[in-house]
C-alpha cells in the first residue's frame, strides 16, 4: 500500500515539477521577449531580427569610436592666431615762414621754441608707433640768415617742437629741399639724423639704399619720399650729384626703387609724394598717373603733399593691387590762409591727421589695414592781448568747435575749415 501511495505521490510531484517548469519557461520566455520590446532591441520581421538605421552598432562587445574623431595632424588644442598691431600717423606740409619764426623767437634767450604750437596735437601724435610729416624748409644753421618763403632756412628748433610733438619720421624731399642749395640740404639731415630720427627722401651723401625701413611690433614698414621738382634749383646740379641728394620723381628710379622695397620683404610700403598744381582742390594729371604706378607696382599707402590745400582720398586697385592714397594732405602749419593770400584761399588753414591701425596675424603672415580716420586740424593765428606777434596753434576742430575760449570768429572759421576737410575726404 506504501509502495503504491509512494508512487503515486512521486508521480503527482513529477507532474507538478513539469507544470512548474513549464510555468517558469513560460514566464522566462514572456521576460525575454518583454525586455526586448521595452528595449527596443529587435524588431520581428517575417521571424528574423533586423537592426534600424537607429541602432548603435558594436565592435567585439565594446562600442564605437564617435563619429567626429581628432586625427593627428590636427591638434585637439588648436592655438589662438597672434595679432600684432602699429599705429601710424601721417600729416602734411610743416613750413616755416617768417611770422612763424617771429613768433618763436624768445629774445630773453636769443633761442627759438616752436613747442606751443604742437601742444593741442601732441596727444593724438604721442599714440602713434609712427608719426609722419613734410618738413618743407632746409635747416641750414646760422651761418645763414633764418627766413621763410621763397628759401627757407629755419632754426633747428622746429626739429626739438617736432620730436616733442611725437614725430619720428620726416620727410625732406620737396620742392624746398635746395632753398640752401646742396650744403643746406645736406645739414638738414644730419639735423634730424643726430636727434634720434629718420629722413626720407634727401641724403646728406650718397644712399646705399633710398628705402627705409622700419620693424615695429613685429611689422615691417618701408618708406619712399618723392619730390616733383626742386623749384628749378635742380638744375644748377648735375644728374649724377643729384641723385646723390634728392629723389626726384622719374618712372624708372620709382620702379627699381620699390622693387628694392619688395625684395626685403616688408607687410607694407608707403610713399610720400611731394607733386600737383599749389592751391588745386583737384589732383592733376601727373598726380593721378603716378598714384595708379605706385599701386600697380605694389605700394599700399599714397601720401600727397605741396598744394597746401586738402585734396581727395581714395582706394584704387590697379592690375589687382590695392592702395589708400590721399592726394594731398594739406598744410599742417604755415602762415598761409584767407588774411595772407586773399579770399578764396581760405583752404590752406585745414590740414589732417590720418590714422591708421595696421594688424598683422603673426600666424598667417597676413598684413591688413584694418583702419584709416581723419582727424581735421585748423592753423590759429592770433594776436594775444598786448601780444605785437601772432600766436600760432594747431587745433584737432573737433575738440575746439564750440570752444568759449576762442572767439566766435575763430569759432566759424574751424567749423567751415571742418566741413571743407570732411567733405573732401568722404569716401568708400
């Protein structure tokens, strides 16, 4: 009886050990298939599983590399470009003629001083890593008598006014630069060469190089200065002594000279020419023809002087080179102006300072302008109270328009001198 109960106890339990089994199979297959779904693991088509478009794919259970990867010759850690920047500074004519020479002249210390007439500019200047000028008269000493207009020969005192004024440049050729023949022009160099300053465009003996250059920040600068004539003092000289003097303007000479310019290999090249028709609101023939040379051959900023009035500025791009050139500058100082030469010569008050903001990108080797502002000087001149000489001040008009320390005669004159400059310079 055991026996048979025994049995049919074990044969109740196998069966249910089987349901249970089947039960757990069931639930197990249910979970898979459940998991599955929730995971969005497979889908079932026509019985196979298929892998999305969607769906991560995996290389030997680990996954795989992103999609965007640094290779190694491109550094994860790209460094930042270096930008050196100069400031450069450029005006006109500087001249010296004798009311100038009176007003500077101290009688308690038989000395001149030409310092107060720079004050009001000096600040713009001193922001300059170069600032440029014409220095139209010779500075021959006094052996001679000191003089302005028509030779000039002016006290080295313009040259310590200058340099206070923040000038490290001048530019000696022009039309004035023979007033004191040969020996004049050559002390007016070793003048400004023994104060610590460039000269550019006469030579006190024969150039190794009529180019010169400048390195600042890491840019480097070559500089050209040109005069169209000598007043006709030129031809007291023979060809060979002046070339050992003056650069004339000559298509040749400029051609050979900026490709000396080029072959050092300077990020910019500029020019100053001394040329045009005195007293013209337009450039000449002449003048337009050798600024289209200039840039067609590779210079990058054109800067005019000798018509003592303002001329245009423009952008040309000759045979895919491009330039800046302002036709002329204007006077920065002189006694010229509506009192001295008459109505309708009210233009010869206005002269300009123009800035530009260079940048080099040290990492591309790329040098741009990246900026060209006007800033519109006006000569004063007046007799102080209980003063028998004139005073002589350059003022940026816009800082004085308006200004209750001048008169309001002197008030009208900036503001007319500023829309003449403004409207001259507008361009795209």
């Amino acid at each position: 009886m055991r026996s048979t109960n025994r049995k049919k106890r074990r044969v109740h339990a196998l069966n249910r050990l089987l349901v249970l089994m089947g039960l757990m199979i069931l639930i197990l297959l249910l979970g898979l298939f459940t998991l599955n779904f929730i995971a969005g693991d497979e889908e079932v088509t026509n019985g196979e599983p298929s892998v999305t478009e969607s769906e991560p794919t995996f290389n030997e259970g680990e996954p795989e590399e992103p999609a965007t990867e640094v290779t190694e010759d491109e550094p994860e850690d790209k460094p930042s470009d270096v930008v050196t920047i100069v400031h450069i500074s450029a005006v006109g004519d500087v001249m010296g003629h004798a009311p100038q020479l009176e007003s500077a002249f101290d009688s308690a210390t038989n000395d001149y001083n030409f310092h107060s007439v720079f004050e009001d500019v000096k600040p713009i200047l001193d922001e300059a890593d170069l600032a440029m000028a014409n220095l139209e008269t010779t500075l021959a000493g006094p052996s001679r008598p000191y003089i302005g207009y028509p030779t000039f020969n002016t006290p080295d005192a313009m040259v310590d006014a200058l340099i206070y004024a923040g000038f490290t440049t001048l530019i000696t050729a022009n039309n004035h630069s023979l007033d004191t023949h040969s020996e004049g022009l050559r002390r007016t160099v070793e003048v400004i060469n023994e104060k610590g300053i460039d000269a550019v465009g006469t030579y006190a003996s024969e150039p190794e190089s009529r180019v010169l250059i400048k390195e600042i920040n890491g840019i480097k600068l070559a500089i050209l200065g040109y005069t169209e004539h000598a007043n006709g003092l030129e031809a007291l000289y023979a060809d060979s002594e002046l070339e050992n003097m003056i650069n004339l303007i000559n298509e040749e000479q400029l051609i050979k000279d900026i490709e000396e310019a080029n072959a050092l290999e300077p990020d910019l090249i500029m020019s100053y020419m001394h040329w045009g028709q005195e007293y013209a609101d337009e450039p000449n023939d002449f003048q337009v023809h050798y600024a289209n040379l200039l840039t067609r051959e590779g210079v990058d900023i054109i800067l005019g002087s000798h018509p003592h009035v303002i001329q245009r500025a423009e952008m040309l791009e000759v045979d895919g080179n491009e330039s800046f050139v302002i036709y002329s500058m204007g006077n920065f100082v002189s006694n010229q102006r509506r009192e001295t030469l008459g109505e309708g010569y009210e233009a010869t008050e206005d002269g300009v300072i123009i800035n530009f903001e260079i940048h080099k990108n040290q990492t591309t080797n790329e040098t741009t302008i990246e900026a060209i502002r006007f800033v519109p000087t006006w000569v004063y001149r007046n007799k102080e109270e209980g003063d028998a000489r004139f005073t002589y001040r350059i003022l940026p008009i816009e800082r004085y328009l308006e200004n209750p320390d001048l008169p309001e005669a002197f008030n009208n004159s900036a503001k007319e001198s500023y829309d003449r400059t403004m409207n001259r310079l507008s361009f795209e």
